[in-house]
C-alpha cells in the first residue's frame, strides 16, 4: 500500500494500517516452507520432507496459537491486536488464508508428487489397487501384526463418545447388525506404534523392467480398514472414514503457586495427554455429512474447525521417506566441517582403554586465550567446537567450574554425558534448566533428574520467565590466576539440531564477558537482582532499552547528516514498541535492512513511514535460526549475536543475552554473512507493502546466489577440504 507523503510529525504510528497480523504472517511463513515443496528445483523426496514440515508446524500452530485464540473468545477477550483484530475476526482470517494452502499442499502430493514418486519406483498406492497377491499378504500381516494391538471403541447409550487422543488417526465407523438392521457407530485408532505406511517385501513389489521397485507400501489406516470384518465379527461393516483430531496442548502452570516447579509441570503433562479441548477435525472430503456433524458435535467443534482433505490425513508422517536409500533424490549430503582454527585441538579419548581419560593435542582454552572465535553451525562442526570445549572443561584438571543453560537438547546428549562427567570429577556444576520449553518439557525433566542424580546443581529457572538464553561459563585456575571462559550463542545446546539450524556462537575469554556472565548466574540461580551489565544486553533487564537506544542512535547519525544503517537478522520481528521506533528511524532517513525468518509484523515500503525499510526471508535446507544485530554508529560499527529476538515475549518475558563481537576480524566475518544473506537470489523473499512475499529469482547473468550454499562452500576452503 502507499500514501501521499505527508510530515513525519502528523502521522499516528498506532495506526494498525501499518502492523501486520502475527498469526497471518506466520501462516506466510508457513507458505514459505510449503514453496519448497512445490518449487520443482528441490530434489523430490526433499519435496515430501517439507510438506511434512508444513503439516508439523501447523500442528503446532493449532496446538498453540489457535487453542489460544480460542480461548480468548470463550473468555469474551475484546483487546484489538496493534493490526487492530479481536481474537474471533482473527480465527475468521486464520481459516480463510489456511484453507486454500491446505488444498494445495492435498492437491500437490496427491496429483504430482505420488505420480512423481512412481516414476522413480516408490509406489505408495491405494488398498484399492493392489493385486490378489499383495492383499493376501497384508491380510496375513494385519492378522500378524496389526489386530492384536487395535482396540474399537463402540458408542451407544451404554458407551460414551471414547476420549480422542491430540494429533491421533482414527476412523470413523459404522456398523449394522444383521438382524435388526440397527446402525451402530464405533471408532478405532491407528495405532502410533506402528509404522504408518506399511511395506510389501521385495517379490511383492510392483516391477519396474522386470526389477523390483525401490520402495511399494500402502497406508496403515487402510490395511485396517479393508480388515475391519476381524473387528467386528457379526456385524456388517457399513463404512468407515479417516479423521485425525487437534487439541489445545500448551501449559497452563501457576507458578506462584508451584512449591515444585518439576512436580507442576509433570502434572500438567499428565493433562496435556489425558484431555484438553479440541481445536481442528482433519476429515476426507468424501465423509458424509452424517459422520461429520456426529464428530463436531461429539468433539465440540465447529464448522470453522473442520478442514476436508481430498488424499491422506497427517501428511507430517512423509518424514518416513527421507529414509530410503535414495540419496540421488536428497540434497547432497553435508558434514559440519571442523574450522582451520579448531583443527589442532585434538578429542578427549579414552587412551589405554581402562577409563583413564587423556587430551590428545592441544587443549581449546590456549585457542580461546590468542583469540575470540567465533562458529558458525551447522557450516562448522558443533562436535568439533562447542561440544568440545564443553568436554574438555569436564575432564581439565585446572577447571574448577561450568555453569550453562540448557533450554532443548536430546536426551542422549553428549554435552549432559560431559555435565555428568564434570560432576563426578569433582566439579562444581550448575545447570540451567528451562523445564517450560514447549514441547520439550518431558524430555527436559527426564535429564534434569539424570543431571541432579549424578551431583550437579539444577536450577529451574526463575518464576515468571523462561530462561532462553544460551550461554556456558568454564572458570578455570592458570597458575596463580583464575579466568574465565565463555560461550554465548543463538542456538540451542543440542547436537542433532545443530546439523539442522543455522546458528551462531562466540567463545571468549574477555574479562567482562565472563564477570556479567558470572553475575547473569547468579542472578538465575540465587537472589541477585543484577541490574546492569558491562558488556551483555540481558532481557528482561536492560536489552529492549539497549537497543532502542541504538536505533535512537542511527536517527542522531542521521538528522546530523551522517550515515544511518541498520542490519538485524532475527526469526520473528513483533514486538510494537520495537516496530514503531524502527519506523521513526525510516522516516529520519536510517536504511535499514531486515532478514527475518518467521513472523513480520512491519509493513515495510510504505511511503512516509517504512520506506527505508527493506525485509527479506530465507527458507533453505537449514532453518535459519541466528540472530545478528549490526548498527553502524557513525563508522564505529557495533555489531551483536545473542539469543533473542524482537518479540515482547523475548524482551519482556524471557531470561536473552545478546554479547557484542569485539575482534575486528569477527566483526568482519559478520559483517560478510550479512551481505551473503542480503544477496541471496536463490531461497529469498521480499516483503511487500500488502503483505505477499516475493521469491527472488537470479538476474539477467542467471547466475543462483544462494546463502547457505556459499556458506558451505566458504566452510570446506576455509577447513581445507574443498
């Protein structure tokens, strides 16, 4: 959109012509992630792992955002959104833009993709099509394999509608006694234990040039229907239709109230499984309308909730298909590369094989004393930086103490095995554990117990806010002195991850850093109320002030006919405060450039307001998930890498740090992935004024500059092994 320009003064900057909708810019995001899939350049069986990306992340979406939009109406909520939307105009406007994606996501793997597929000899196909053969056997295996585990579920007077599981395959029956004619309705679950797509043995398999297929299977709800007769002996099966069911599935801990942090919220996960209410029906188009007006009314659900699907229901099961050996149809394989800088550092190994524990080469801590080091993952090895450095403070004879956060990270984790180790040699240990890390929270408390057992202090985190931040601190005694070393990054501490995310990671031992981080510990793990910090910006205690202050800054340069410039990168950009004071920095003439993953509330290119503003996306191989903050300052850059971004939950309601980089040459580094990302015509989006997304295409040379590529293509020279 664009008006005429008019004086900055005279504009209302609350105005929510000039906001965007979170929750509708996420669902672009989404359609972001859904391109992948459509776009013919992305290997195939890639095009099936990002239509099951697009269907997790709005399971997740439902789960979450649309359970609370719920909620709010049921609660009569009438404050507007900043775009100026009650919570009932925004589920409106949720199912309006989500149903045509949906459709296509449906039409794309149904009509292309399968048939694709089949060209490459991977046959998922129908119960219907199979032979004599190939039903015979899947008979045998549902007897076998599937009957024992089924459990149907009648309904009638006697037995009330069956509690419906959250994200579960169920279908929908119905029956009828042969002597009375009377219809009975029963549901019976896909069982999650077993594998969803069932696959023939090789002789079974449809033959391509007298060869074997790679791959035939059929769905598992289907085997059960076309089986449903051992269910219900006596009875004629009448019909039967697939649904799968969303509910509301976020926590709800009164911590004021919680003596036991980790006791609530294993309660609440009990109730996360055993019942909230329902938010989405996913049901075939072809479900009669019986059926259909039985499940809402038995679920509680409204027609705005059910979404018709013409092919398979939980598309987010395609993940199974990254799984056969067809690496011609995936991305070329990639393997973090360990940095030039780091390659002398050697493992820590067990050396004569009785559990006696030696370093092999140079230890990580002499590095880190030369110079700052900075990581870049998954272009460079996580095993090989930040794992290691982890490692080795757990078996250094002269660390005296680790302190770190753990917000995600699995549960066979090599940094919990190394945090255990520390312990039981000795060292004091104290870990930060977020216990709130949606969906994560079980997996968090089963290794925070392993942690506590074994001897290190867990803390879990402070009332009223989630810890966020990633950040670790080795102290360490060298002769006579003790320093301090630290890691301060964007990324979780978990090494499968790491191979998936981008993320970026300083490690350091400047004197600053490690006093603010020992005073941030304290302020997490004790009563310290710490309000000012040398170098860190530290939310929710003085990051948003910071970096106002910074954007004020630029306007200065500016008005005083200097340079103003800004580059953030960040996932999600929606904080109103934040917004608005970016726009008063457009209007002072500050060019400001912004690449951001997820949610954009800003409208940029309007005219008067965000014409300086400039936003793009990246959607590539690798979630993007690093955050970088560069303010130009007159020529006396400043450039930042931390934990949070430009949310109000991140500046007001998390525990974030966000470290300068110092050493001119990381400042430089930066400073150059930045201007990778900007270029990149490959996997970018623009931002327009209405709200679309534009995909950038390569210009008149045709040449593709993609940013992730050229960051792996930078990390194997660099490594030297290109």
């Amino acid at each position: 959109m664009s008006q005429a320009k008019v004086a900055p003064d005279t504009i209302n900057l609350q105005d929510p012509q000039y906001y965007f909708n979170r929750e509708l810019s996420w669902l672009e995001f989404n359609y972001r992630v859904l391109h992948e899939a459509l776009d013919e350049r992305t290997p195939l069986l890639e095009r099936l792992k990002f239509c099951a990306i697009f269907s997790s992340n709005l399971d997740e979406f439902f789960m979450v955002r649309v359970a609370g939009l719920k909620q709010q109406v049921e609660a009569d909520v009438s404050k507007l959104t900043p775009d100026g939307r009650t919570p009932s105009e925004q589920l409106t406007a949720i199912g309006e833009r989500l149903r045509p994606l949906v459709q296509q996501q449906d039409h794309l793997f149904e009509y292309t993709l399968r048939k694709q597929l089949i060209a490459q000899g991977i046959y998922l196909i129908n119960y219907v099509d199979l032979d004599q053969e190939q039903r015979t056997y899947l008979h045998q295996y549902f007897d076998d394999q599937i009957f024992p585990v089924l459990t149907p579920l009648a309904v009638d007077p006697s037995h009330p509608f069956p509690y419906i599981s959250n994200l579960s395959l169920n279908l929908a029956v119905v029956v009828r006694e042969p002597d009375t004619d009377e219809e009975r309705f029963a549901r019976v679950k896909v069982p999650r234990v077993l594998p969803r797509f069932v696959a023939l043995p090789k002789e079974l398999r449809h033959q391509e040039d007298d060869q074997a297929a790679v791959w035939t299977g059929v769905p598992l709800e289907q085997v059960i229907a076309h089986n449903l007769e051992a269910l219900f002996p006596g009875m004629i099966v009448q019909e039967c239709h697939p649904f799968r069911l969303t509910r509301n599935a976020d926590l709800a801990v009164e911590e004021d109230e919680a003596d036991d942090l980790l006791l609530a919220i294993e309660q609440e996960l009990r109730k996360r499984h055993v019942g909230k209410s329902a938010v989405r029906l996913e049901i075939q188009s072809s479900t009669p309308s019986h059926i259909r007006q039985r499940l809402m009314e038995d679920l509680i659900l409204e027609e705005n909730d059910v979404y018709e699907i013409d092919g398979l229901l939980g598309l987010k099961d395609l993940f199974y298909f990254m799984s056969i050996p067809r690496p011609d149809l995936k991305d070329e394989p990639w393997s973090p590369v360990i940095p030039s800088f780091l390659q002398r550092v050697k493992e820590v190994v067990d050396g004569n094989g009785d559990g006696t524990i030696q370093l092999e080469g140079e230890d990580i801590f002499s590095l880190i004393r030369h110079s700052d080091l900075l990581v870049h993952h998954p272009y460079d090895s996580f095993s090989g930086s930040v794992q290691q450095f982890i490692t080795q403070a757990a078996y250094d004879p002269n660390v005296l103490a680790i302190k770190m956060t753990l917000y995600r990270t699995s549960g066979d984790s090599p940094i919990v095995n190394a945090l255990i180790a520390a312990a039981e040699n000795g060292k004091q240990v104290a870990a930060l554990v977020e216990l709130k890390a949606r969906f994560d929270e079980e997996n968090n408390i089963i290794w925070a117990k392993r942690l506590e057992q074994s001897g290190v202090h867990v803390v879990y985190g402070l009332v009223g806010l989630k810890t966020h931040t990633k950040i670790v601190l080795v102290v360490r005694r060298e002769g006579n002195k003790i320093r301090r070393y630290v890691h301060i990054g964007t990324g979780n501490y978990n090494p499968k991850t790491a191979k998936l995310y981008t993320d970026l990671g300083l490690l350091s031992c400047r004197e600053e850093l490690g006093a603010d981080l020992t005073d941030l510990f304290n302020f997490l793990t004790g009563y310290s109320r710490q309000k000012s910090y040398r170098k860190l910006l530290v939310a929710p205690v003085n990051m948003r002030e910071q970096m106002i202050a910074m954007i004020h800054r630029e306007i200065d340069h500016s008005q005083k006919g200097g340079t103003g410039r800004i580059v953030a990168k960040m996932n999600a950009l929606v904080d109103f405060q934040m917004i608005k004071t970016l726009y008063e920095a457009s209007q002072a003439g500050v060019k400001i450039d912004l690449i951001i993953r997820g949610i954009c509330c800003l409208r940029p290119g309007i005219e008067g307001i965000s014409d300086n503003i400039k936003v793009i996306s990246i959607i590539g191989r690798f979630l993007e998930h690093s955050r970088i903050f560069y303010f130009h300052n007159g020529g006396e850059e400043e450039i930042y890498i931390g934990s949070a971004d430009w949310m109000t939950r991140n500046l007001s309601r998390r525990v974030e740090a966000v470290t300068p980089i110092e050493d001119p040459n990381l400042v430089q580094e930066l400073q150059e992935i930045l201007g990778i990302m900007l270029a990149d015509n490959r996997q970018a989006w623009e931002l327009q004024a209405d709200g679309t997304y534009l995909q950038r295409h390569p210009g008149e040379n045709g040449i593709e500059q993609s940013a992730q590529k050229i960051f792996m293509e930078m990390s194997l020279k660099s490594s030297g092994t290109s």
